[in-house]
C-alpha cells in the first residue's frame, strides 16, 4: 500500500550520501554512453594469454588519464542476469530473489528511470541491442522507462554468419549501429549492449585472435577468446567515437553486467587465477566487474571505494548535475566521501572494506575466515551489516512488487506516459 512508501523514504532519508563537489555536474549536458560489456569480469583486465593481453583496449581505456576507474565494483546480479544488471543500472533499484524485474514488472510497473529523467530535462534517450527486442522483456520495459527508441535486431541487416548464440556479433552490430546515432538529437543518453561474450563463448575462427586457455574445462577455456573479440569491437567504436568528435563531448561509461564463468568450475577459475585453493571469499572477489566513466578533463586514476551496480544511478546523476535528492534509489554515489561501502549480493552476503560475509562464514579483507575469533565489537559491527543488506534488499522487492513508485512522483518528475513511445521499425531505415 502507500504507506509501504514511509518506510522506503526513512531509509533513503538515513542512507542517502551527499554529492561530492568535486565531481557533481563535471558531465552536465554531454552526450552520455552506457557500453555493456557482456560477461565481462574484471580479472580479464590485463589479463594475459602466453604473454598476450587478452584486452589491450579495455586496458588501455581503464588506464587512461582521463578514466576513473573502480577496481573493488561488484556486479550484485540474480537469475535476472543481465535484466537485472540493467535494472540496477538505470533505477537504483535490485533485481528479484527469483526470476526477472524486467520480465515480470517491466510493463506493468511505475518506474523513475535514468532514461525518462533524462528525456525530461532535453536529451534524447536510446538502447542498442542485437538480439530480438522482447528477450528479456525489453521491448516493454524500455517503455517505462523512458528510451525514445529502441534499435533491436529488426533494425539491423542480417546475413549468414553474422550472427552467433544470443544476436549480431559485436563487431558488426556496433558498426551498424553508427547510423543511428548520427541521426539522434544532441544531447543524448545511449546505451550500447554487446552480446558475443556471451556462454558458451562460441566464436568464428576467422576471429579467434588469441590461444584458448588451457584448464581443460570445455565450458571456460573459450572465454578470452570472445573476450578478446568484444575488446577488439569496444576498440574498434572507440575509434569511432574519436573520429566522430562525440569521444569529446560525451560521457563514456563502461561496464560488465555479470560473471562470465560461474562458480561451477572451481578447478579452471583455481587454474586462471593461479590460486591453490578457491575459497567461498575468492569466488566472492571473481564477482568484480569493470566499472569506468571515461570524461575529457575528469581527473581519472584508479578508486578503490567498495560499491557495485545499485551504485551507478546515483553516481551518473551527480555527475550529471541533476539534483536528485528526492528520488528513490538504494544505492549511493561512488564517489561521495562517507558513503556506506557495505555491497549486497543478492542472496543476503555481503563484501565490504572490512568484513565480508559468505553464507554463515565471515572473512577478514585477507580472506582469513574468522568466524569464529570476531570480538563483540567486530561481531555487532557484521550484525549491523548484515542488517542493511536484509533491509535494502527486503526495500526493494517491497518497491518492485507491490509498485510503490506509482505512489510517489519526486519533484521535478514526470510519470512516464508508455504510450508516448512505439519501437516498431519501419521498412526502408536499414
Ligand atoms: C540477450 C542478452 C543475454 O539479449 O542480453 O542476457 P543474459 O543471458 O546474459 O542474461
Ligand atoms: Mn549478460
């Protein structure tokens, strides 16, 4: 009911953190792009293959002076998977203990999205995908939340081999993609999502570029090769970008949605990362994912805070310079000085600077279990923890399913009209 809405309003009013100066508004009015990087973790960056960089690009742009990047960023993803990493993304909000937010709300649920509060202050708003735009509810979703357009596979030309597993390879979708972004009004909000890294890491050999690991796990050793592809795709749109003058003015955000080897195969990830044994706080910490905001003139350089995927929203916005004090996000900005540094998985564990928390076992930041040699303090301080991720998670399936946002219209809001938007593509654009 609209009383569930107090609750979620004290939380915010005792959680939110404040912008820093620093930063907020560095990015007002530049064109902003959102770049998933599909199954993308952060253990391939400098990751090497017999002495070869797996993602000399990605490299190359996490190091650039003018990217901040986050080395302790973890995708908080559930069985929505990439949904969920976009729900958290552009609502601040999680994804469900079970199933997809997008699949079973995104038609019918009130949403404040980043897209609409962006198309109300003059940008235009766009997604890019390769696949068929109704997986994962898309075609609905974006709907709600404000995407102007939606340029899903009916928009793209498809022939024989241009295609592998879930849609377009990367590499001729971003290509493709180009001319739909020349056609869209300044300042937009574009968000560009790669597929070919995707399970099981199929690929043609005309682009196998580097050697296959060698764990001898069927399922995991083609990853850096679709790795390696994507990261010649994400090299290839930035050279783009360059050319075009938008590698200037636009914000450029970066980003892997979830794991792209689950913790099924503890041997080959032991054999990847060079460890003896895989610990239940190793497989935590092979939850990271690339998380990087490239800006001219940003002073860049790598930030150790501890956040994950619930925290973008906020922190874009701030950068942004849109006052957002009265909307409902869970997460807070990354680069605020007091934030809570407490990142929640979805199951109810926790990582955090200090403690994390693992099923019922607590780890100290050297991955010492120490459960049992807590004192009282460090006891209650994991309690507190423990707590906050019950309470923000419990929150957000709260706003989720019961729709609580079509409660409350934050100032300066507008409620998405749904009908305002058709993605149907018509003949004669390819
Ligand atoms: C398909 C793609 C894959 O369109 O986004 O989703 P995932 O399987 O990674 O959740
Ligand atoms: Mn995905």
């Amino acid at each position: 009911s609209s009383s569930d809405m107090d609750g979620v309003l004290k939380f915010l009013k005792n959680n939110r953190s404040v912008a820093n100066p620093e930063y907020f508004g560095k990015a007002a009015g530049k064109n902003v792009f959102i770049f998933h990087l599909e199954s993308f973790q952060q253990f391939l960056i400098n990751y090497k293959v017999n002495g070869k960089e797996v993602t000399p690009n990605i490299n190359k742009f996490y190091a650039d002076q003018n990217t901040l990047s986050f080395d302790n960023f973890y995708n908080q993803v559930g069985q929505g998977k990439t949904s969920d990493a976009e729900t958290m993304l552009e609502n601040s909000l999680f994804g469900l203990p079970s199933g997809s937010v997008m699949t079973s709300y995104g038609t019918s649920n009130t949403f404040q999205a980043m897209p609409a509060i962006l198309d109300q202050r003059g940008y235009s708003t766009a997604a890019f995908h390769g696949d068929v735009g109704s997986f994962w509810n898309r075609d609905n979703t974006y709907k709600s939340w404000g995407y102007n357009y939606f340029f899903s596979e009916d928009y793209y030309k498809n022939k024989t081999n241009y295609s592998v597993g879930y849609g377009l390879k990367d590499k001729i979708f971003l290509k493709q993609s180009i001319k739909y972004i020349e056609k869209l009004p300044q300042p937009f909000y574009a968000k560009v999502i790669t597929v070919t890294n995707h399970y099981p890491y199929e690929l043609d050999k005309q682009n196998q570029h580097i050697e296959k690991t060698e764990t001898g796990d069927n399922t995991v050793d083609g990853y850096v090769q679709t790795a390696k592809y994507l990261d010649e795709s994400f090299g290839q749109f930035v050279d783009y970008l360059k050319k075009s003058g938008l590698y200037d003015n636009s914000m450029i955000v970066v980003y892997g949605d979830h794991y792209g080897i689950s913790n099924n195969h503890k041997k080959a990830i032991s054999q990847l990362l060079n460890l003896d044994t895989v610990t239940s706080y190793d497989l935590a910490q092979f939850q990271k994912v690339p998380f990087m905001i490239h800006l001219n003139g940003l002073k860049g350089g790598i930030n150790h805070t501890y956040g994950g995927e619930i925290d973008v929203m906020p922190t874009l916005l701030d950068l942004l310079g849109i006052e957002n004090k009265d909307t409902i996000q869970l997460g807070n900005d990354l680069l605020s000085p007091n934030r809570n540094q407490t990142v929640a998985f979805r199951n109810g564990d926790f990582v955090s600077p200090g403690f994390s928390k693992i099923g019922s076992k607590v780890y100290n930041n050297k991955g010492e279990d120490v459960t049992e040699d807590l004192t009282q303090t460090q006891k209650e301080e994991v309690k507190k923890q423990t707590e906050r991720t019950d309470e923000v998670l419990s929150l957000s399936d709260k706003i989720v399913t019961g729709d609580l946002l079509r409660f409350y219209t934050p100032e300066n809001f507008k409620k998405v009209n749904r009908a305002d938007f058709s993605y149907k593509y018509r003949d004669g654009m390819k």
